[in-house]
C-alpha cells in the first residue's frame, strides 16, 4: 500500500533535513579542528581524522596519503581538538534532546534544563562530587555524572510537583517554580566552592560552562549515556505526539500518560546530567534548538526529536568556536556565549504571547 503523496513528500523532506544537518555537523566539525593557538589547515585535520579510521586509514597510509601530516599536528588534533569537539558536539546533542523532551512533556516552548532547574541540580551534584570527593571510591570517574544525575532528578520532580495544580502543570507556575529552585540550588553551589579554595577558579570557570578540559575519558561519560537517552526518547515518540493532544485524549487512546512522563524525564534528567558533568552550565539550548526546528521541520517528535540532537550539536560547536575565535588567545566561557544568544531569544517567547504558550 502506497503512502499518501503530501505525507511521502513530506517523510522525504524530513530525511532530508536530519541528513543535511548530519553531513553540516561533520564539515564543520572539521574546520573546528583547525581553530587553536597551533596552526592547522583544514586538509590536515581531515587527513588527521581520516588516519584514525580503522582499515580507511591503514589503506590511505599505505599508499602514502598522509606523507605530508606532521606528526606534531596529529597530535594536536587526535589528542587535544578532536576529544573537544566530540564532548562538545555531545553535549549540545543531549542538551537540544533534552529540551526537545521537556517542551513536548509540558507541552510549551519555554520548558528546558535550565531554565526549569534540572541543569542547576546536575550542577549541584556534580559540586558536590567534585569539591568533597564523595564517591570516587564507590563509582570512580562515573562519580560526577552519578551525582549530577541523582541531584537533577530530584531537582525535576521538585520543580514538577510544587507547579502542579491540580492535574495541570500551568506554564509560568512552572517557570516560576524552576526559576526558585535554581536559585535556592545554586546558593548551595556556591556555598560549597567558598570552602573549596584550592580548585576555586577550575569551578568557577567549569561552572561558567567550558570544553577548554575536555578529554577523552569526558567524551566516553558523554555519548553513551546521550546515544541510550535518544534511543529511549525515540521510542517514545509517537505517545509524545498524542500527548500533544491532551492528556485525557492521549489516556483514551492508550497511552499510559503518567508513565511515560516519569520515564522521560528520567531521560532528559540522564542526558542533562551527563552534559553539565563534562562541561559546566550551559543554558539555553534546550531552549533555542527545538524551538528553531519545531519550525523548520513541525511538531512531529519522529523527526523532531533526532533534528533537535543534531541541532543541538551544531549549534554547540559553533558556540565553542566563537568562544575559542572571539578575543585569541584568551578563550570565553561557552556558557557566557550561549546565554548572551538565550537570554534575549527568552524574552522574545515570554512577549510573543504575553507568556501564554501551548505546542
């Protein structure tokens, strides 16, 4: 049985759009390798990559295609750029999958981790594991995202249950209630770095959100717990999208509401916690991501939740360069970049219809 030609044209423009967003992510990743205080051209960074590629790599050496990459800018790049760009990329995946997730849960716009709070608890938990060393013992490296988690989660159910009223979550109870638990977390925060002197500015600049550290042991924390996270979510896609209906719609029509809810945002809070853990806060762009790809590819969580990961990825690596590019060779935290292009993108959807949203 053939499909329906509006619904074939438009599955075709859905492919074509996340294949678009994948083959932009891999270039541009790539011209991000060459950005750094070491000079690097673009052609030697891909040859650098392409190097690492089991058997590919074997082959083009062979036949003498990386002749002419000096072993010092290998180093550079497999070392130092490329774990980098693949935390950063990562993380601005699980933040564009997280925020994608929360704003079809809550059904608006405006729902995302940070600004709901889930990234100040992730924030909070890993603080806690960084300054005291609590666990390191029990979970070794795992420590900071097992703590980062535990706390969002916590954070997420809080900020839920005191915007609930009644069996409705109204929006700006929710953001309301975010806003304050993020403050009253963050005072905790910051009141545990004043008794952590001796690696006070290392948090400081962590907390400010920053790849300037990042290694390969972040991008092993990372991509696998994102990738699980996206695969869960996916699954999920299609209550998502009768979700978008009403709950009361969505419970006539199968699907176990609050359920799901609690497995989703267990999800966003898994893959939130493992983005702060490896980079600090970076807010906004949970917000910003799916927002833009809502519109540019509709509210249909099938496609909407794998545009949003990618989005998010390359929206992220871009920041990063600018952060790397803008004053050399001083680096700006990411976080500062993204909240200068948040904040006001945040108050642009607060106006737009004076804070009352629905997807």
């Amino acid at each position: 049985m053939s499909l329906p030609p509006e619904y074939a044209k438009r599955r075709r423009f859905w492919y074509l759009s996340v294949a678009s967003l994948l083959i932009l992510l891999f270039f541009i990743s790539i011209a991000s390798l060459c950005i750094g205080p070491a000079p690097i051209t673009f052609l030697q960074a891909l040859k650098a990559v392409l190097k690492q590629i089991p058997l590919l790599g074997g082959f083009l050496d062979s036949q003498g295609f990386f002749s002419d990459l000096p072993p010092q800018s290998e180093t550079i790049v497999v070392n130092i750029r490329i774990p980098r760009i693949l935390t950063c990329a990562f993380a601005g995946a699980a933040l564009g999958l997280a925020g994608a997730i929360l704003q079809g849960i809550f059904k608006n716009p405006m729902a995302d981790p940070y600004v709901i709070g889930v990234s100040s608890g992730a924030a909070l938990g890993a603080t806690i594991a960084f300054v005291t060393g609590v666990g390191f013992t029990i979970f070794g490296a795992a420590a900071v995202p097992a703590f980062a988690f535990a706390v969002s989660l916590l954070t997420v159910f809080l900020v839920y249950n005191v915007a609930r009223v009644g069996p409705r979550v109204p929006v700006m109870t929710l953001l309301l209630s975010g806003i304050a638990v993020s403050i009253f977390l963050s005072a905790f925060t910051t009141l545990l770095i004043t008794f952590a002197s001796k690696v006070l500015h290392g948090i400081y600049f962590w907390l400010l959100g920053s790849f300037a550290f990042a290694k390969w042991s972040d991008f092993y924390i990372v991509s696998p717990l994102t990738i699980v996270g996206f695969i869960i979510a996916f699954l999920y896609s299609r209550d998502l999208n009768i979700m978008l209906m009403g709950e009361e719609t969505a419970q006539t029509l199968g699907v176990e509401v609050e359920k799901v809810k609690k497995i989703l945002i267990a999800v966003s809070s898994l893959v939130t916690a493992a983005a702060v853990s490896v980079s600090g806060i970076i807010g906004f762009v949970g917000l910003i991501i799916p927002h833009i790809m809502r519109i540019l590819v509709g509210p249909d969580h099938r496609v909407l939740l794998p545009a949003s990961l990618l989005g998010g990825a390359l929206f992220l690596v871009l920041r990063d360069n600018l952060a790397r590019a803008a004053i050399p060779p001083t680096e700006l935290p990411i976080g500062v970049i993204t909240a200068m292009f948040g904040g006001p993108f945040f108050i642009y959807l607060l106006r737009k219809k004076k804070g009352e949203y629905s997807l």
